[in-house]
C-alpha cells in the first residue's frame, strides 16, 4: 500500500543502499536497506542539504552540506508535523504511514458520525503522528512510550495541529506494563495501534525482541479492548518480518473480524514502491 496525499515529502531517488528526500524545501540522503539496485539518478546532481554517513561501529552522523535548520515542519492533507533530524538516521517522522492514518482516519470519521467518540490506545507512539491525527478527528487518544524526549516532541505534533487538550492523554511509560495496570484497573479501549521495536531494553533490564515478544505483547493488549472494539493496527520495521506473519498472530489473537497484512512502501521518482516495513490491521467487520 502506497502513502498518499504527500504535498510537502518526495522521493527524488533510490539505490545503492541509499534514499534523496526531500522534506519540505529540505533535501536528505539517507541510508535505505532495501533500495539495493543502482541509483536511478545522480545524487551529487541534487546538492543535498545533508547525508547522513554510518560508521563502523553501526552508528553515524548527519554531514551537512548546506545551511539548515535544527527542526522545521511538513504538511500531510491538513496536519503539520515537526521534522527533526536524529543521530540513528531518522528525522521523527515516517511518511510511510500515511498509509495508516488515512485508513484509521475513515475508520474515526465513521465513528464521531455516529455520535462515538472512540478511545484509542497508541502505544510505542513515538512523536505522534498518529495520536495529532485521531485526535484531531475527535478521538480520545493515549500516548504511551516509554522515551520521555519522544513524548514531548508528540506533544508539540498535537499543538501544532490545536488538537483539543481533552483529546490526548500522555503517558511516560514501559507499554507491556502500562497495559497490563490498565487491565487490572478495568480500563478499556476501542482501538489498539502498536509499533513496537526490532529490539530495546527496560528500565530494567528487560530485553524485547520481536521476534520473541510480539505474539504475547499483542494477546495482551487483545484484553484491554472494550465490548465493541473497531480495530487494532501493529506496524512492524522488523527485517524479515512478513505481513503474513502480522496478519496470522491478529487472527490468532483478536476476536472475529477482518483481518489484513500489508507491506508499507512510498511511492518513488521511477513509480516503483520502496518498501518501508509492513502492518496488519483486524477489524471488527
């Protein structure tokens, strides 16, 4: 599934291990595992304003070109999203998503129609695209990761989209424990959206690997749904991860429904998609 509705992010070209984007009227080079053909265009023609350059030990940093600025801010559709650039090569925002927030969007414009106003628990939920979104749709959205520095930039996601302030609920949390106090207190969602990582550490020490956790993480949360839930969306970045595999543990997990995988990917300047992970929705009908 293609991310539509980009007006201010484009791809200007893929290959050899590498991606041209353009953000806004900023221009990055990164590193992309899975552009592995050859570069469909000269990137040295672009003069981008910066590349980001791994090292040998797997880290890197951003080498910068031209004149930028530290933080600035892109439209999709109607909404505004700080841009950032990190020192893990990401820049706070994932424009493959849009594939999701337009189809939860529906799914909440249906709802607020109907006079609900659905609650929606977002965990791993980063800078909060998905929470600004929802919310601003009518939602009642909880925001939970476990990064403190990622849920104050969501925060300013939400403010630069006035979303109401009685919409969001942000929460500073390990979101297998924070889930599982839910439970025990009675609470209740009508959707779950998840992006949990490849692989992290809590507080304690605890190690998650995707690979190991995902099936019991998401069985988990299948108990924090209310008595008429509407849907539950996992995003993966895992390699190796199919969305087949996704789509099996929400059949196996979530009540009847429908249940998809997909592969997430962005539209490029040759009309090829660029895969970008993959997700898998269930929903209620």
């Amino acid at each position: 599934m293609l991310a539509p509705d980009w007006n201010e992010y484009k791809i200007l070209g893929t290959g050899d291990g590498l991606k041209l984007e353009r953000w806004g009227d900023i221009t990055l080079l990164r590193p992309d595992p899975q552009a592995i053909w050859r570069a469909t265009v000269d990137y040295g023609k672009f003069d981008a304003h910066a590349r980001y350059e791994r090292d040998r030990r797997g880290g890197g940093k951003w080498i910068v070109h031209k004149p930028m600025p530290e933080e600035w801010t892109i439209g999709w559709r109607e909404y505004k999203f700080a841009v950032k650039p990190t020192g893990f090569k990401h820049t706070g925002l994932f424009p493959e998503q849009a594939v999701n927030w337009a189809k939860t969007s529906e799914t909440v414009d249906a709802e607020v129609g109907r006079g609900r106003r659905p609650r929606i628990l977002n965990l791993f939920a980063y800078t909060g695209a998905a929470t600004a979104v929802l919310a601003k749709r009518g939602a009642a959205v909880t925001h939970v990761d476990a990064a403190k520095g990622m849920v104050e930039r969501a925060k300013k996601n939400c403010t630069l989209n006035a979303v109401p302030e009685q919409n969001t609920r942000f929460i500073v949390d390990d979101c297998k424990k924070f889930v599982a106090r839910e439970i025990k207190r009675g609470k209740t969602y009508d959707a779950v959206i998840m992006d949990p990582p490849s692989y992290g550490r809590g507080a304690s020490g605890e190690v998650w690997r995707m690979e190991d956790d995902i099936f019991d993480l998401v069985k988990l949360c299948a108990c924090v749904l209310g008595d008429a839930p509407i849907f539950f969306l996992i995003n993966s970045y895992t390699t190796g991860l199919q969305p087949q595999t996704i789509e099996n543990i929400l059949t196996l997990t979530m009540p009847r429904g429908t249940v998809e995988g997909y592969e997430v990917c962005l539209p490029t300047e040759r009309s090829v998609p660029l895969p970008c992970g993959c997700s898998g929705s269930w929903r209620c009908k």
